[in-house]
C-alpha cells in the first residue's frame, strides 16, 4: 500500500474573467514514508494549487475542487472539513509556507503561536507545551530565549526555522514544504536545507518540497515530479528525470542551469507559460518546444511510460512507450 496515493485531482479558481483551472487532473504516488517529492516548475505552474488540494490550504477564490487523495490507507478527501482538521491537519500533514514573516503574527511572541496548537485542543499543559516549543526550537538549531521573542527580531532564516519547529509540533507523518528558502540568502539557504536532510535522516519524515529551483529539488528529491500549465510534465527518481530527462519542458529547464565547469552556456527558456484562460488545444508547451511538429498543436499528448518508473507528456516518446500508464502516475 503505498503511503500516498493522489488521484485525478483538480482545482479552479473564480476570477474576472471566468473559472480558471489551476490544477488539471493530476496524480502521484509516493510509495515509502521517509521519501522525499520534489515538485519543480516555473511560477505560476500550478504547484502550490496542486498540493492545496491535498492540504486543504485555499485562497477565498477557490470555485471548486476534486480528486481522490488517499493517505496511508485513508480516503481523506472523503472526510468533512472538521474531520480533516482534528485528524489529519497539522497531525498528520503540516504545511511551512513561503515567506515565513507572512505565517506569524508581529504581535505575539513566536513561542506562544508555535505553542498554539498544543494548547488549543488541550494536548498539554501551558508549561509543558512551553517545554516542548523550547525543545523543537533547539531541535531546529534555535536558543530557547527565541520563543520569548517577536516575530520582527528575528532574522530570515531564525523564522523559517521557527516555522518548521511550528509544522513539528504534533509530529506529522508528511510536511509539505512551498518554497521554504525563496526568500533566503544563499548561505541561509543552505543551512535550511541541511536541517531539512537531518530531520529527514533523523526523525523520518516524508516531504513533499515545492521549489522553481532545480538544483535544490536535486539536492533534497528521492523523486521528482515537474508541472507546466497546471498538468503533470514528468514524473520519476529524481536521478533519472534530472539526468536523461524524458520531456523537452524538463530539458528546456535543466539547460536553463548555469555549469560550474565547461564551455557551455545556460540555454534560457524562451517564451511564457499559455494563458490559463486560454490554453492551446494541443500539447500547452507546443508553443516554445524546439521540437514540435504538426501532432503537437492538434492533440494533448497523454502521458507515456518509457520505463517502468519513468513518465513523461510528449509525442515524441509515443514510439517508444509499449507499455500502459500506470494509475498512479496518470493524469
């Protein structure tokens, strides 16, 4: 049984001009606990409305949603909004959201709000929730006397750390994380991600990672799944994706990377992603794909299985793939 299981799910959005579909059927598996997805595409793709849906984290201008997400062994889009919050929100799945200024309040000291959940369905004590705040706060390479403090003396990277302690404190099973070093400076940067592989090494926790950075989704990723335009590009181990990848969005992307080493330079993604209001009838990135031809701009390609673990959206691969897309990376 894997451990989690997203099928066919879709998002839309209200907006001036009409219902746009953020998210466009899509499906993934993660098979393990403890593996790590790291879901990569350029802003606007769709990423964080795809992990929303499973999360339960909306926007007000969300129209509508579906889809079967199913997590170690339970159909939790099945559950009512109260269930999901007492059995599965911040238990059991745990968010760090981008920009971590924006996740706390400037005007209660950080321990209390890290302290919150602990005490607001009376899991602990004050003084023992206040204990384990200081405890999480070390575990994240913080001082005790940080929980004492406000939200604004604090620097960049002492509130992300704060901000994955508060995803901690119920000790989730999955922590999904939406871009969490955007905006971090390249030394803070690094030192997030090592906290990150620690508690991975340590704790076990399985992460979903949100990131437009490819080198960071290759230095965290046990899999990758790369989205483009609200649908699902390429799907695989991140070692095979990010080396021999399948789909020309996914070379296109990895081009765009400078070399340390070598002649060769960055070969930068021309273009746009397509109006979400208006997207082209065939293949959405038939419009900057170096290799299209006539089929691209009439069909959608499905996505095509060219190794038993490895799928990926584009006619090209039609050929090669003999054998059927499987459920769990369909969409």
């Amino acid at each position: 049984m894997a451990f989690l299981t997203v099928s066919d799910i879709f998002l839309e959005y209200e907006t001036p001009r009409g219902a746009l579909r953020a998210v466009d059927d899509v499906s993934f598996t993660i098979e393990e606990r403890g593996e790590t997805l790291g879901i990569i595409g350029e802003s606007g793709s769709g990423k964080t409305s795809m992990v929303s849906v499973m999360t339960r984290v909306f926007p007000r201008n969300v129209r509508r949603f579906g889809g079967t997400v199913t997590f170690d062994g339970t159909e939790i889009s099945a559950m009512s909004d109260e269930q999901y919050r007492r059995k599965i929100r911040w238990s059991e799945i745990a968010v760090v959201f981008q920009g971590a200024m924006n996740s706390f309040n400037p005007v209660i000291r950080v321990g209390f709000q890290v302290a919150e959940r602990l005490l607001l369905d009376r899991l602990m004590s004050k003084a023992d929730a206040f204990k384990e705040v200081e405890r999480l706060f070390e575990l994240v390479g913080l001082s005790r006397d940080v929980a004492r403090l406000f939200p604004h003396e604090l620097s960049g990277g002492m509130k992300q750390r704060a901000a994955i302690a508060s995803a901690l404190t119920l000790k989730p099973s999955l922590i999904v994380l939406d871009e969490p070093t955007s905006a971090l400076d390249v030394s803070v940067q690094a030192q997030i991600m090592n906290l990150l592989k620690k508690l991975k090494t340590e704790l076990g926790f399985t992460y979903i990672f949100i990131t437009h950075d490819i080198a960071l989704a290759a230095d965290i990723a046990d899999r990758v799944a790369v989205v483009h335009a609200g649908e699902l590009r390429e799907f695989g181990p991140a070692d095979t994706v990010l080396t021999t990848p399948n789909d020309p969005y996914t070379e296109r992307l990895l081009a765009s990377i400078p070399r340390l080493h070598g002649a060769e330079k960055p070969g930068f993604l021309t273009g746009a992603p397509p109006d979400p209001m208006a997207r082209p009838t065939g293949c959405r990135f038939e419009p900057r794909c170096p290799y299209a031809f006539d089929r691209c701009a009439a069909e959608q390609p499905p996505l095509f299985h060219p190794a038993p673990d490895h799928s990926a959206r584009c006619w090209r691969l039609a050929e090669q793939s003999t054998q059927p897309v499987p459920p769990e990376v369909r969409s």
